[in-house]
C-alpha cells in the first residue's frame, strides 16, 4: 500500500510539473506571437507607405486638379494624334522652305509668310505646353499628376528641342537678312514627323502603302536639300557666268522651251514649218555656217518661247542633278575644283548608301506583301506534289485544289489567327473574339442569356456534300452556320428535309446532358454541306468548362433546353437521367476534382481522430480520478481496521 502512496504522490509532481511547463511554454509563445504581430504591424505599415511613395498619391492635389486647367493628354487617343498631324504639317514648312531660303527670288515670297510664321510659333508653343500634360505609365498605372507629368517632360531629351524651337532667332536680329539662319532653329521640331509616322502605323489599315509613301518622302527631303546645297555651292562659283561645260548650275542647261507657231503637220499649208531633224554635223565646215544661218531666218517670227521663272529653272536643275547624284546615274559635267571633286565623291557615296537603302526596303516590302500568298502557294504546291506521289485520283485532286482556291479567295489563308493568339494576352484575344462571333452568338437562343467566350469557337471548312453528323452519332460538338448552307437529309442522301442557312444551329440540346431528354446525346438527323460552308464549332467540354464559373448560367441553359424539348415533346420527366450528375470537364479537372474530394475526405478522418484523441484523454483523467477515490476509500478502511483492532485489545486489557 506504501508503494502505491508513492507512485500516487509521484504521478501528482510529475503532473504538477508538467501542467507548470506547459503554462511556462505558453506563455513563452504568446510573447513571441505578440513580437511577430508588432512585427508585422510595422511591415504592414512601412508597405502602404512604400506603396503610397511609388505612386505618390496626393489626394489634395488630385482635388485641386479638378479646374479646367488641369487636364491631361492621352498621347494614344485620337484628339491627340489629330494635334500630332496639325504640329506635324507646321514641322514640315522649316523643312521645305529653310533650304529654299539659298534661292534669292523666293525671299520676298519668305518676307509675306512673316503672320503665318507667328502662328507656326504659336502652334510650337501650344504644343511644347501640350506635351507637359502628356500621361506615362508608371508600375502599371497612368500617371495624371501634374508635377510629376512636368517633371517627367523636362527630364526628356525632346523638351531642349522644343525649347529651342520656339526662340524667335529672326526677332533678335543677330543673323541679319539670312532667312536660312533665322529660321534653322525651327528643324528641332522635325521630330514630331517622326511621331506621326509611328502613331499613323499603329492606326492605317494599309501599312505596305504607307510605309511606301514613307519612302518616297524621305528620298524627295533628301533630293530637295542635297539640291539646295548644290545650287549654294554654285551661288559660291558664281554660276551667272557658267557655261554648259561648267559642273556648277549654268542657264545654259536648262533653256527655256521654244515652241513651233506654225503648222507642222499638213505640208500643203502656206504657214508649214518643216520640224525634220537636220544634222549639221554631216555638212563640210565652209557649210555649217551658212546652213545655220539660214535657218535662223527661216525660223525668224515662226516660233515663240515659253519662258519660265529663274527660280523654277534654278531649283528644277539643282533637283535633277540632286537626284541622278544620288542614284548614282551620273550624266553630269565633270567637277572643274578640287572642292567640287570632293563633294561630287561625298555625294556619290551617300547615294550609294540611300541607293542600297532603298532598294532594300523596297525588296523587303514587296516580300512582305507577297509572303504570306507564297506560303500558300508552297503549300498548294506541296499538296499537288503528294497528291501525284501517292496517285491519288483525278476527282480528289481536283477536290482538293478547289478547296485551296475557296479558301485563299474567301481570306482564310490570309492571316494566320493562331499566332495572333500566341501574341495577344489571352483575355483580350478573348474579347476581340467575342466581337467577332457575337452577331451570330446572338442568333442562337440558348445563348441569349449568356455571353459566351469567343475563344472557345473554332472554325471548320466543309466542302460540297461533305456530312457534318449522322443520326445515331453521340453528340459532343455544337454547330452554329456561319456561312453557307448545311442540309438535313435522309439516311441514303436522296432526299432533303431542310436546308439551313447561315445563321442557324444546330447540335446545341446534345451536349447539354438535359434530364429526360429521350434522345439523350445522340444525333438525331442526317447533316451535310450544301457546298462550301463555314461552320462555328464549340466543343461539350469546352462549354462545360465555361459553366462552372457561371452556376447560375448553366442552370438558365439547361431551363431554356427543357423549354426546347417539351415545346417539341421530347423530353420524359419520368425518365431519370444520371448524366445531370456525372462530371463534365477534360481528365485534368477531374483529377483536380478528386483531390478536392480526397481533402474532404481527408479533414473528415482527421476530425473524427482528434475526437477520438480527446475522448480517450477525457477517458485517462475519469479512470485517473476514479483511482484516486478508490486509494482514498482504501485508506480511510485501513485507518478503520486499525482504529478497530486498537480497540478490541484494549477491551482485553
């Protein structure tokens, strides 16, 4: 009995003990709890104020902002790239007119552009402000602040050129009458032609065509400067006194044109001229003279000249020799000064290089509009090749290179649609098919309660006679025409029920899996194509797929359905159909299925473990107890056993 005393009075101190380092350790861990809640408290707090500094929120700033004064520009909407044509058409007269300034009869045509040169300026001015309201993205936001879009723009490289576009060079005075040197400031702004360019690209419907008429731009801006240059060296050499034999600009070769005021063409006639050519060369030399002279009589009163202005001479001239310099024609006198042989070689190795440039992009767009025409006709060919490898017959081939040219004429060869998907995010191809298959989507009734993913859609050719389904076939596509005509036909193909235009559906009750539905999914009917046809096809598992995000959808598809079949008496509500049931979906969300089940499952067993736990925990401390009451009882009967027995001895006594 002392020895159970003891193991009673051990297992209290070890529970004791126990119970003391368990509260200890508890209290241990709430402190550190408590440290890492502070912790993360102050994290909490240093994020929102990171997050606030990175994209410096000012609310009141944003309050003040609400004047008209504060609004900011959208650089890729159309008010903005209409402002970006109009500052570009200003660009281009510095462009033109600031080389012309080398011809001296166009200066007092300069001198009356002086009000429309204001409001150029003015324009620039308009614009440099215009471009301080620009918004940027920053962290995936669009940035509206307007310190940071003025800070933003003075940080750029373009806003120097702005600045400098605008300081009225011909106010101060400082180049005198030079209108080239007044004026050459206003270049900095050519900049914004370039941002015309890539902004027209990302809008135009015929890219090949503008960047043709890119091209030709860049080619004429060279030749017009490259000429202007060339006409300033010949003011330098004094080209008044220039003859034919000259390189410099001479009037010589570019006379002005005589023209015949005679009749030319009836010999009979008293006012005939003859206008045959006449070779002088050929005639001894003492009658050179005497021929020429006599033909300056005869045409003496018979002719009149179309006299042109000297400037259209001079800058005509000066072009022409630009051009046939630059594409390295040559056909021009030879350089007469050391400084004209170096500028004739500098200008002819530019050529060659603007020559090479040309004729490469000019390669590259042609390749470029005719690529994807030869990759079909690669492909046609490669079909026509196989077909002839593997003896295939006449009417297949002939089939077949019919199919081809349906398809090329229709433009479904034209653009690859998959690669546009594998470069597009995929929720905004998404949307852009929804746009595209939404006009006959709407012709569907089962739709109308639903916007369904235009992704989900693929498009299949048929040819002529080919059958889309036959009865019997389980159901788990859907068919919606989009053009063309489809036919439902009897089981050999002779006679024909219905023929269903583009726009119509089909297919559509099969792959819903409607309770009491008595044909179930099976097909019902015969379909062919009446002769080329494009059919929208979307997959039973695909719009299952779609369904599960939408509960309530699928719920008003499978009620429209029902309205279907009972409307055309063919449904059985005794019918108990357990496809309602069954799991619709690809292998992989099924398996995600199980393991979701298998959570379940799981958390089930771990509940009825932690229960059991507890029970027998309870269980431990209940026989505990009981122990403990029994070694009680014991005791108080030992100490009455004893209390007896001292008793009766002393009675003896």
């Amino acid at each position: 009995m002392s020895e159970n005393v003891s193991v009673t009075s051990s297992a209290r101190r070890e529970t004791f003990g126990g119970f003391a380092y368990r509260i200890y350790a508890l209290k241990g861990w709430v402190q550190r709890a408590r440290k890492r809640l502070t912790l993360f408290r102050k994290n909490d707090v240093d994020i929102e104020t990171n997050f606030r500094e990175a994209i410096r929120e000012e609310p009141e700033e944003e309050e003040k902002q609400s004047s008209f004064l504060s609004f900011t520009v959208d650089e890729h909407s159309n008010s903005f790239y209409l402002w970006t044509c109009l500052v570009s058409l200003v660009a281009l007269h510095p462009l033109i007119f600031t080389a012309l300034s080398v011809f001296q009869d166009i200066h007092p045509f300069l001198r009356q552009t002086g009000p429309f040169n204001l409001i150029f300026d003015l324009i620039n001015i308009l614009d440099l402000i215009a471009h301080t309201r620009i918004e940027y993205v920053e962290n995936g936001v669009a940035v509206k602040n307007l310190s940071k879009l003025m800070h933003n723009r003075l940080m750029s490289k373009f806003f120097i050129l702005d600045v400098i576009a605008v300081i009225p060079a011909e106010s101060l005075e400082v180049f005198g009458e030079s209108f080239f040197w007044a004026r050459i400031n206003r270049l900095t702004k050519v900049y914004r032609l370039f941002d015309f360019s890539t902004q027209t690209d990302t809008r135009t419907t015929s890219p090949h065509a503008f960047g043709l008429f890119k091209l030709i731009f860049i080619c004429l801006v060279i030749f017009h400067w490259n000429g202007c240059l060339y006409f300033h060296i010949s003011k330098v050499y004094n080209y008044t006194t220039a003859r034919l034999e000259h390189w410099i600009f001479s009037y010589d070769k570019i006379i002005n044109p005589i023209l015949a005021d005679c009749v030319t063409d009836n010999p009979y006639d008293k006012d005939f001229c003859d206008t045959d050519d006449f070779l002088i060369t050929h005639l001894p030399e003492n009658e050179v003279q005497y021929t020429v002279t006599s033909f300056m009589e005869t045409w003496d009163n018979k002719t009149k000249t179309l006299k042109f202005a000297n400037f259209f001479r001079q800058y005509a001239l000066s072009f022409y020799w630009s051009a046939l310099t630059l594409v390295t024609l040559g056909e021009q006198p030879s350089p007469c000064t050391t400084f004209q042989n170096a500028f004739e070689i500098g200008d002819t190795l530019l050529g060659l290089v603007i020559f090479a440039v040309i004729v490469g992009d000019v390669g590259n767009m042609v390749v470029a509009i005719n690529l994807r025409k030869s990759e079909f006709e690669n492909v046609l060919d490669g079909c026509k090749r196989f077909m002839i490898y593997r003896k295939v017959p006449n009417l297949l081939r002939k089939k077949a290179v019919e199919y081809f040219a349906y398809v090329w004429a229709h433009g479904g060869a034209q653009v690859d649609e998959e690669e546009i998907a594998e470069f597009l995010p995929p929720r905004l191809f998404g949307e852009i098919a929804v746009e595209i298959h939404m006009d006959t989507l709407k012709k569907v009734k089962l739709f109308e309660v639903k916007r369904t993913d235009g992704q989900k859609l693929n498009e299949s050719f048929l040819l002529p006679m080919d059958y889309i389904c036959k009865k019997g076939d389980v159901g788990t596509e859907m068919y919606i025409v989009k053009e063309g005509f489809v036919e439902v036909v009897s089981e050999d193909g002779q006679t024909i029920f219905v023929t269903l235009p583009a726009g119509f559906v089909f297919g559509e009750l099969s792959i819903l899996n409607i309770p009491g539905n008595k044909n179930k999914n099976l097909r019902t009917a015969y379909v062919r194509s009446k002769g080329y046809s494009d059919l929208y096809v979307l997959d039973k598992e695909d719009l299952w797929e779609a369904l599960r995000e939408y509960p309530q959808a699928k719920d008003s598809l499978i009620e429209k359905g029902v309205q279907i079949l009972e409307k055309d008496k063919m449904i059985d509500p005794n019918m108990v159909d357990d496809e309602e049931g069954d799991f619709n979906g690809s292998i992989e969300d099924y398996m995600e299925h199980l393991d979701q089940e298998v959570l379940k499952i799981t958390k089930i067993i771990d509940d009825a473990e932690k229960t059991i736990h507890e029970s027998q925990q309870a269980m431990k401390t209940r026989l505990f107890d009981m122990e403990m009451e029994l070694i009680d009882e014991m005791k108080k009967m030992k100490r009455k056993e004893m209390k007896a027995k001292y008793m009766k001895g002393i009675t003896v006594l």
